[in-house]
C-alpha cells in the first residue's frame, strides 16, 4: 500500500515518522503539563489536601488584588531592566574589542567565555562567598581600599540585596551577550567601514550609522532572549536570598515557589504561572513587532 503512494505522499509520510518522536517528547514533557498547570490554576487544590476543587477565577482575584503580587512583579521588573541594560552596554563594548585586531584575540575570547560556561548554582555559591560581611573578599577590598569604613552585609541589606543579585546576574550572562553580538559584527562587511572612512566619517560615525543600524537584528533578538532569561531567573534569587530581607527580593519566580511548596497552595501558585505566562507572551508580540516596525522605517 505504500509503494502506491505518489512521491509527495510518500515524503510527506516519511517526515510523518520522523517528527512523530518529537511530538509525542513535547507534548509529554511541555504540553500536558502547560494544559494540566493552566486547569490546576482555576482550582482549590492543596499538598494537605487531596481534594481539588474548581473555584473559577478566584486565583487570579485574589492575586490581581494582592499587593504581594504587585510587590514580586515590581521587583521583577527592576532586576530586568538593570541586569538587560547592563548586559547589552557591556556586551557591545566587549563584542567591540572583541572585534579589533588586538593580541591573544581567541584566547581572550575563550577567556571571557568562563563566566558563562561556570554552572548558575556554582556562580551563586562563589558570589556567596564573595559577599560574605565577615571574611568575604567584597568587604576586604572595599574596606582596604578606604572605600568602606566598615563591612557590609550584602545580601542580608534591603538597600543592597538585589543590586549584589543583579551584578551575579551580570557577571554571568554579558559573556553571552557578547558573543552574540560580536557573531553579529563579523557579519558587517569590511567594505562599508573603508566607504565610510574615505568620506571622512570618525569612529564614533560609523558605530552609529554603520554598526548600530546593520547590528539592530542581533540586539534585538539578544534582548528579547535576556529578558526572558531574566523574567524567569529563579536560581539566584533562590541561592542568594530566597526572596530576603524582608521580601526585598521576592521576584516573582520565588513567589511561584514560595505559594506552591511552602504555602501548599498549588492552584494559586499555577495561577501566577498563568500570569507570568501571559505577561510574557504579550511583552514579547508587541516588543517584535515595534521592532520590526522601526526596522522598517
């Protein structure tokens, strides 16, 4: 029966087979649990208590009117916007050293790639050592070099917790960054730059009407990607702080965390899931398409 098929049947079959596996693998392991969290969200349902109950919209009620909410989200906000706009501006300068005909330039490439290569769980685990108030090598520097009268507890401060989570958060990803962004520019053709030199335009010139401009798609897709990345970042906040002092660092990943597992309370914790999924992908429509609008023009 097969054999009878024409041609294009066939091909159409054959890839049939092929992306059977890996259907099957994402409906298994992303789509039955994205379908099982957004029912579990309109619904009582409890580690305590086995009985799941519908509730409609109460979650989302109740955590659209919760300040707590409010609170996470802004501080999720806030480490976003720091750590991708530090993350861009330090990648771009990097990415452009990077670029220039300088010594050892592969082996300072690979060099600056550590950072990213070091595991997250591991890097939050130095940086706890780094910013211990006591004997941390942080407080050690800064008081020696006269910077600081005294030692200061990094993360244990409201002023200073999730400013120190974000220079992890820096400390990690710029090395990727960069290197997306320096690919980007080996992309740009040498010629436009010797165009530009003979009609007399500086350096700065041509970064801004040359490198900026043909390296806009990369930035654009780096920084779609790092805030995303930064959106869901669970495992500093988590290492560092868990969400302290004083709720001072509760992103919204630790408030999934702590309403699900140390509350007990699944159905609402799904429903902030739900929420952070939406916000998600709404942010990331209209973010694409302004881009690609500007882009046009």
């Amino acid at each position: 029966m097969f054999f009878r098929l024409s041609r294009t049947q066939r091909n159409i079959a054959f890839a049939t087979v092929l992306l059977l596996p890996v259907f099957v693998i994402m409906m298994l392991t992303i789509i039955a649990p994205l379908v099982s969290a957004i029912a579990l969200s309109f619904s009582d349902y409890s580690l305590m208590d086995p009985d799941r109950s519908w509730n409609q919209f109460r979650n989302y009620t109740e955590l659209l009117g919760s300040s707590e909410f409010y609170h996470s989200f802004g501080i999720t906000l806030t480490y976003v916007a720091a750590a991708v706009t530090i993350d861009l501006l330090l990648g771009l300068l990097t990415a452009v050293l990077l670029n220039r005909n300088i010594r050892m330039r592969s082996f300072l490439r690979s060099l600056f790639m550590i950072p990213w290569a070091i595991p997250t769980i591991v890097t939050a685990l130095i940086f706890l050592w780094i910013y211990q108030p006591d004997y941390g090598v942080l407080n050690y520097m800064m008081t020696r070099s006269g910077l600081m009268s005294e030692n200061v507890s990094w993360l244990q401060s409201m002023d200073w917790a999730l400013a120190a989570i974000t220079v992890v958060a820096v400390f990690r990803q710029t090395p990727l960054v960069s290197v997306m962004l320096l690919a980007g520019l080996q992309n740009i053709p040498a010629s436009l730059y010797e165009a530009a030199r003979i009609d007399g335009a500086s350096g700065w010139k041509m970064f801004l009407h040359v490198t900026l401009p043909l390296l806009k798609p990369v930035i654009t897709s780096v920084t779609l990607i790092m805030i995303v990345n930064n959106f869901q970042m669970f495992t500093l906040f988590f290492t560092l702080t868990n969400g302290g002092p004083a709720g001072s660092t509760t992103s919204l990943a630790i408030l999934t965390y702590e309403t699900a597992f140390s509350r007990y309370e699944l159905g609402k914790g799904s429903a902030i899931g739900v929420i952070w999924l939406i916000l998600l992908f709404v942010f990331s429509v209209l973010f694409t398409r302004y881009m690609n609008r500007n882009s046009e023009h």
